[in-house]
C-alpha cells in the first residue's frame, strides 16, 4: 500500500501531465463542491442561529468528528 507522500507524488505527476482543458474540467468539479460546502456551512449556521447553543454545540461537534467541517468553522463557532 501506498504512504501518503508516496500516493501524493504520484497524484502530482499525473496533474502535471494533464493539458489545462484536461485540468479544466477537475477545476470545475472542486468549484463546485467548494461552492456546495459553502452553502451547506451557511444553512447551518442559519440553523444553529435559531438553535440553543448546547444543541448547536453537540451538532458542531458531531459534524466534525465525521469531517464535515472544518478547524476554521469550528473555531468561529466556539
């Protein structure tokens, strides 16, 4: 099985090789999810405002746990 830095190497020689109409279409695929994140953080906090703030701090902390949200959001909350 591949390390981190070993599989992270290999991903970045392959982007490397891509042409920018190759690369263009991955550009495309994380705007999109970084624009899908961004929504689903405003939704919540939305959410959170109407909620108490031990059940918004047991939901912050669920979602991190799975990875959902990250430090910076967190940190913002707390």
């Amino acid at each position: 099985m591949l390390q981190v830095a070993e599989w992270t190497k290999a991903i970045s020689v392959k982007w490397r090789e891509l042409t920018a109409e190759q690369k263009e279409t991955f550009q495309k695929m994380a705007a999109n999810d970084k624009q899908r994140y961004m929504q689903q953080v405003r939704e919540l906090l939305q959410e959170c405002h109407q909620l108490s703030v031990e059940t918004c701090s047991r939901m912050w902390n669920s979602l991190a746990q799975t990875g959902c949200v990250s430090d910076y959001y967190l940190r913002i909350f707390q």
